[in-house]
C-alpha cells in the first residue's frame, strides 16, 4: 500500500471512513415497484395460466443474412476490451462520485435534495461546512485511485480509459453491421416483447428457459438486454457525460436540460453504472449456469465444444484485467504526473478547437429566478494577518495589483474597481467534485481589464494569485489563457447575487469564467499577473490544485 505524507493522510485517509447509501423513501418505494411489480405479475401469470417452456428460443435466428457464423475473431477481442476499459471506468467514476456522495435532480444541490447519498453526515447548519469536507473515503480496492479527495487524477483515468471504451465501442458496432451479424441484437420484429416477458417469466419464477446455442443466437431477453446495454446504455453514458461539461452546458443551455439538468445528466450517469454493475453479475452469472465450458470457449475461442482451454484462458484474461486495476492503482499513486500528462496530451486536441470556436462561449441565460437557495462554498479560507486586517476594515485598505507582461500595470481599490464597471450575469457553476449552483455574478468583465492594462503580445496566460491556501499548503493560484479570459462572461466578480461578495464566495473579488471547472475560478484575489506560461509558475502545471492534485489544466469538460 502507498504511503502517505502527513498532509496527504490527513486528506486522503481521515478518521472518519464510514460509507452508507442512503436512499430517499420516495426511491425505495419506486424501485421496489420496478422490481417487484414484474416479478408478482411473473408469478401470477404462472398460478393462473401455468408455466410455458416456448417460444423462448430462437427468433434472432432468422435475421436477413441467417445467422450461425459463431463468433469470430473481433467480436471476441472487443469483448475483452470492452470489460478491461469498463472496468477502469467504473473504477475511476466512483472515485469522482465520492468526491461530491450526493445525488440529485436539480442543479442546484441543495442539501437535503439529494435523493440518494453515500454519507451519513447532515451538512451542519452552524458553521461553514465546504464541499471538500463533505468529501467520503473509499476503499482502493474499489475505485481508481481510491482514498479520499482524489478527484484530479480520478478524472484523468477515468478521460484516459473513456477514449479506449469508445473506441472499442465504435469498431465493435460498425463490424456488426459490416458484418451482418447485427440481427444477434437488433430486434427485427415486435414479437421480441412478448417472446421476452416470456423469458423473463420463466426466470422470475425460477424456471430456466430453454436456451438457444448461444454461438447462433440468443434467447429474446438475452438480445433484448445485450441491445440495451450495446446501443442505449453505452451511448446515454457517453452523452450524460457529456452533459456534465461546463463548456458545453454554458454555451449550450438546452443540452443538459435533455437530461433534467447538470445534475439530472450526473444521476442518470450514475444510474448507468449500476445498470453496468447489475448487468455484469446477471450475464456472469448466466454464463456459469448454462454450461460454463462452451460459453467460454464461445467467447474466448470462438469455438463451440466443451473443452477447457476456453474457460482456462477466460481466466486468465480476468487475471490480466485484474491486474490492471493493481497497475492502474500504483501508477495513479507513484507516476501521477504521467497519467496527468497522458490525459491532457489526448484531450487537448478537442480543447484546443474548442477554444477557438465560437461556438463554445459561454452563452447561458438564466434568469435571477433560476438562482439556487443554497451554493455550496469550497476551499480554505485565508488565514493571513494581512487578509484578517483587510476584513476587520471592511477591504477598505485593499488594492489590486494588475502587472507582469503588460504596457501599464494598475492598482486600483475596490472602490475604483466598482466604477469602473458592473457586468453581470446568471451562469451555472460546475465543480470538478459534481456539484453545481445558478448564481448572479456582478464585476468588471476580463475583457475591459484587458483593455486598461494592455498586455504584450508575447503575454499567452493570466496567473489569479490568492489569499488563500491550496489543500496541501502553499499558495492558492491558477492560470488562465488569455482567449479564454477575452471570452464573454469572464469576469473579477465583487457581487454574488446582488449582494457584496460573501466572505466565504471569494471577497473581496473572484474570478468566474464560465466554460470551466470551479477550481479555476480563484477566490479571495490578490494580485493578477501576466505571463509568457503558465510553466514558469509553481510547479509549472498551471496552478496549484494541477500542481498538487493532478487537475487539468483546460478542464472545458
Ligand atoms: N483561493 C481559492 N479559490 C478557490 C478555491 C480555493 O480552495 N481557494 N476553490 C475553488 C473551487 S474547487 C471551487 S468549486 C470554487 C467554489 O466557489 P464557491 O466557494 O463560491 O462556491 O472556488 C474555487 N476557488
Ligand atoms: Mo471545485
């Protein structure tokens, strides 16, 4: 096992580690209703009319081009691929999930609104309780990379091993058509609904169906749930994940809303991973009790006797894919800056383009009625004499400092700051830990800041330096890229919701840039420099949650 720093432990591995799932009752109701509804009704219809062994079997037997060409080589390739990435996936997913253990249907995550919730702690009422408090530990033999606040390089394995299960996903679908063994899945007639309930009786009321050789095609049930998993789960994770971009929902509002909003998309996403999780143990299952010697050899041969080879390699593909979890764990904690790094090498194609389109500014327009109730504070409060004298006379004494790389460097009070300007707007904010909140920013727009201090050409970033502490220590800074902060909606925000900006939201002035993650939205401002890069900063990974924690440094997703 890693060892951890004192700083870390305290972090990654706190006293309290307890972990329980608690579902409103609303839920349980409906969930006992989806499972139990269709069960009595199996047994039912069995008591009344009793128990039919047909027609179970066999109608994929007759697609257009026939089936019976077994399964060949890339069917049983993808196969291990698909469950080598998945499994990374899900991994990793609920690592980022115990970072922020709240599920919701609104975006605005108000406690005591979520509907499930993986801690069994009330968000206290009396004192500041952040959402990295919140956090819960998990086990690492779990998730990826495990521990406790470990979103950064959660998100990297997890974007890592996206691009191989959609990839894997991608070849898979088009070799089915390619192929014409697509009738396996795709239904061709109505008949497969009835011929599945059929099944599904025969299971629910523990009757085994008779089964078709699976190496030609499958039971109606068996097709019914393999479509389902292939070519609406897998595709609805991939969008729902999409739907937890702030690039994409801020300049796209109506696309999340397909999902219920920001937070309706990150249940849905969740939901997935138990559909995932629930399907596993039904088809491995299923595999083993009908007759586990020629279903491996099916699937890992593509052969349809009952030697062992099948089974013995099967096995020892699970062995290989549980070994890249134990890979997969040392390197997130011993070479974490390559995963990091490997991360952003893939993604900054599709970063790059969409920071230069248009089309992914942000362009929200909610409305002062759309504001949460509640929006979860994060971060550590500045601790310094100078910062607790700044508060005790009201900022009256604070100045900005705008310099580096610029043709006239500024420092101006807040009172200057206020006259200069007041843009506003209502925008959704996204946390890397998957909590979100509508507010009413008001500031100076970056753009008009721009204009003021006029930077050089050879000026590419802009460094937000605080008052405040990184989790770890040090100071709390990030970066931005000039385009990025010359988009619409970037602003040095002193208003939150028309009112002077809560001590706790970042006053006497923070920074909001709408197409990103929270965490480059620096609080508690304290000077604003302009830079060549962001390398020359800090550990030159672009800020100091990069630095220390893994994030990203364009985190646009
Ligand atoms: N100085 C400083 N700024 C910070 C942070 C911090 O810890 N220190 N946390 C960031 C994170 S992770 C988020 S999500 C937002 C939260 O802003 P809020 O507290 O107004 O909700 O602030 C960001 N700015
Ligand atoms: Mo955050």
């Amino acid at each position: 096992m890693f060892v951890f720093d004192e700083a870390h432990r305290k972090v990654h591995v706190p006293e309290d580690r307890r972990l329980v799932a608690i579902l409103r009752r609303r839920y349980i109701i409906w969930i006992l209703i989806f499972v139990a509804v269709p069960i009595a009704l199996a047994w039912l219809q069995v008591f009344l009319f009793g128990s039919h062994s047909a027609p179970v079997a066999g109608i994929t037997a007759s697609g257009p081009n026939g089936v019976g060409r077994g399964f060949p080589v890339w069917i049983r390739w993808t196969h291990f691929a698909n469950l080598f990435f998945l499994f990374l996936i899900m991994r990793s997913g609920i690592s980022i999930l115990m970072d922020h253990p709240r599920l919701y249907w609104n975006n605005n995550c108000t406690p005591g609104s979520d509907w499930l919730r993986f801690t069994p702690i009330d968000v206290p009422k009396d004192r500041m309780w952040t959402a990295k408090d919140d956090a819960r530990y998990i086990s690492p033999l779990i998730a990826l990379p495990g521990y406790r606040h470990t979103p950064g390089m959660g998100r990297s394995w997890h974007f890592v091993t996206d691009y191989g299960f959609i990839l894997v996903g991608i070849i898979y679908v088009a070799m089915l058509f390619v192929s014409g063994q697509w009738p396996r899945l795709v239904p061709t007639s109505w008949a497969i609904i009835p011929y599945a309930w059929q099944t599904f009786v025969q299971y629910a009321t523990l009757h085994f169906p008779t089964e078709p050789n699976g190496f030609y095609a499958y039971n109606a049930l068996q097709q019914l749930s393999y479509f389902g998993v292939v070519f609406i789960m897998a595709p609805a994770s991939v969008l729902t994940g999409i739907a937890m971009s702030p690039a994409i929902d801020n300049a796209f509002p109506w696309y999340p809303r397909i999902f219920g909003g920001r937070q309706g998309a990150r249940s849905i996403h969740f939901l997935l991973l138990c559909g995932y999780f629930a399907f596993t143990i039904v088809h491995v299952s299923l595999v083993f009790s009908t007759g586990a010697l020629r279903n491996f050899n099916h699937i890992v041969l593509g052969t349809d006797d009952t030697r062992s080879l099948g089974l013995i390699l099967g096995c020892a593909g699970l062995v290989i894919v549980f070994v890249s979890w134990i890979i997969a764990y040392v390197v997130a904690w011993k070479y974490p800056r390559f995963i990091q790094r490997l991360h952003r090498l893939l993604i900054f194609p599709l970063e790059r383009w969409m920071r230069s389109s248009a089309r992914f500014d942000p362009a929200e327009r909610y409305t002062r009625d759309d504001v949460s109730p509640y929006f979860w504070a994060n971060g550590k409060m500045p601790v310094s004499d100078e910062w607790k004298r700044l508060v005790a006379d009201d900022f009256r004494a604070y100045r900005l400092r705008v310099s580096g790389c610029v043709g006239t460097p500024i420092d101006l009070s807040l009172a200057e700051i206020r006259s200069l300007a007041h843009d506003q707007h209502v925008s959704l904010h996204h946390c890397i830990q998957g909590w979100s909140g509508i507010a009413q920013w008001g500031g100076i727009s970056m753009q008009r800041l721009i204009a003021l201090v006029k930077p050089w050409p050879s000026a590419r970033v802009v460094e937000f330096i605080s008052y405040g502490e990184g989790t770890f220590g040090g100071v709390y800074y990030d970066t931005q890229r000039i385009e990025d902060v010359m988009k619409p909606e970037c602003l040095l925000a002193y208003e939150m919701n028309d009112a002077a900006l809560p001590l706790a939201h970042g006053a006497p002035l923070r920074l909001r840039v709408e197409n990103q993650l929270g965490f480059k939205m620096v609080k508690w401002i304290r000077e604003i420099r302009f830079v060549e890069s962001e390398k020359l900063l800090g550990q030159g990974h672009g800020g100091v949650n990069e630095d220390q924690e893994y994030f990203d440094l364009l985190p646009y997703i």
